[in-house]
C-alpha cells in the first residue's frame, strides 16, 4: 500500500434487471478516480456490443467450474440458467492498491460477500416503480421475451431480499442516483432506509406485470 494511506473498499451494486445499473457504474469510473470495476465472469453468450473481458470474461461451464474448484472466484451465482462470478486476484490487487472496487453483481453473490468482507458497501439500486423498470427492461430491446418473462421473476425473488441491503438507492435521475452512491461510499451515508410499504407496492406491481404478459401469451396462442 505504497502510494496511498488506505486500503480500498469493497463496493457491491445490485438492482433489479432495467434500473440503469450499469449506466451508474460507468458514470462512478468516468467521474471519479478513485472506483474501478471488477470485470465478472459468465457462462451466458455475449450480447450485441459485448466484448471479451470488457464487460465480462465469456467462459465455458467446464472453465466456470474450474475456478470454483480453484478458489479462483471471490463469489458466484446461478442467475437466469447461467453461472456468473467475481474473479478473486482483480479485486484483492486493487483493493490493496488503494482503489474502491465496484462489483455490480446479484443478490445471492452480494450476501456473500457481506459474510466474507463485513466492511464491504452493498448499495441496491432500484427504479421508484416496477412499471418503469418494466419500460427500461423491455425498451432496451436486448433479451428475448422469455428472457424478461425470467428476469422479471427473478426481480420477485430479489425484492425479497431488499432488506439486507444497508443502502437503497432510486434512480430517479441519474446525476442525482451517481452522486448518491458516491457519497454513500465515501460517507457512509446516504440513500433510503428499507420501506416495507415500498417493497409491497413494488411486488404488487410486478406479479401485475407478469400476469399480464401471461395473459398476453395466451392469447397470442388462442389468437384473441
Ligand atoms: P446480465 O446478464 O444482465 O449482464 O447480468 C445478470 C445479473 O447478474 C445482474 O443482476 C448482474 O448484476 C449479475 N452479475 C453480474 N456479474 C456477477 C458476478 O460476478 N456475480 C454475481 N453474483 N452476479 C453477477
């Protein structure tokens, strides 16, 4: 830890599918020097624009596996029929470097990595309404209809654990939501305490959505 006095802190970003994660972490690299990302592993394919160790390391299920069973990844999970993890010897380097790094990753990964690294920051973002994480999820046009169909379910799963986040933060507008989380990360304060009511509203709103997407499948297949 030559050049600088502190080591740097684990910074863990969830949300649900369609909030504008990713939009938010690239605003925390380019505006500040002091984050950088921790480029994950995946074995899903590759979306239009999607570079090899850029946004992630495309990998085999056999290479995924082997660095499990190396201890290579700091974490992993199972989301959406694909595996995806933090590999291990990025974020250690970095950290010790005195650089705060940000792991944009799910909720199972994000639990534990709280058990792993007490100090780690875990921020969920969230948009302030299902219906307009619908509208982001479906209008950015990248997944396939049974895609969303899953990542909305999968958003179902994830609100319940909305709880275990210690900062909540709704990306309203984006300049507000980056300097939200910078200030969270570099305070400790900042964001939203969990609100139940919240959460209920949310869930409400999403088990709609899907039902109504349901509906609409059904009747595509009996041609109403
Ligand atoms: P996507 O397929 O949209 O790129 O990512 C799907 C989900 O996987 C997102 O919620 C994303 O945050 C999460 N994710 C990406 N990388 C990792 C990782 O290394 N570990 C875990 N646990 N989740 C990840």
């Amino acid at each position: 830890m030559a050049e600088n006095e502190r080591a740097g802190k684990l910074v863990v970003i969830s949300g649900f599918s369609g909030v504008g994660k990713g939009t938010v972490v690239g605003r925390l690299l380019n505006d500040y020097d002091h984050y950088t990302l921790s480029v994950s592993m995946t074995t899903r394919k590759p979306r239009e624009g999607e570079a090899h160790g850029v946004n992630y390391y495309f990998v085999t299920n056999e290479e995924f596996e082997e660095m499990i069973r190396n201890g290579g990844l700091l974490e992993y999970a199972g989301y959406a029929d694909h595996y995806y993890g933090t590999p291990r010897s990025f974020v250690e380097e970095n950290m010790a470097k005195g650089k705060d790094v940000i792991l944009e990753i799910e909720v199972q990964g994000a639990m534990q990595i709280k058990k792993a690294f007490p100090d780690a920051v875990l921020i969920f973002i969230t948009t302030p309404s299902a219906a307009v994480m619908a509208k982001r999820l479906i209008g950015r046009k990248t997944e396939t209809e049974e895609q969303i169909d899953n990542r909305f379910k999968r958003a179902v799963e994830e609100a319940e654990h909305l709880a275990k986040y210690e900062y909540i933060v709704i990306n309203d507008d984006l300049e507000d939501c980056v300097r939200e989380v910078n200030r969270i990360v570099e305070t400790g304060e900042g964001g939203v305490r969990f609100d139940p009511d919240f959460k209920e509203r949310f869930l409400r709103e999403l088990l709609e959505i899907i039902e109504g997407r349901a509906q609409e499948a059904r009747n595509r297949v009996s041609g109403t």
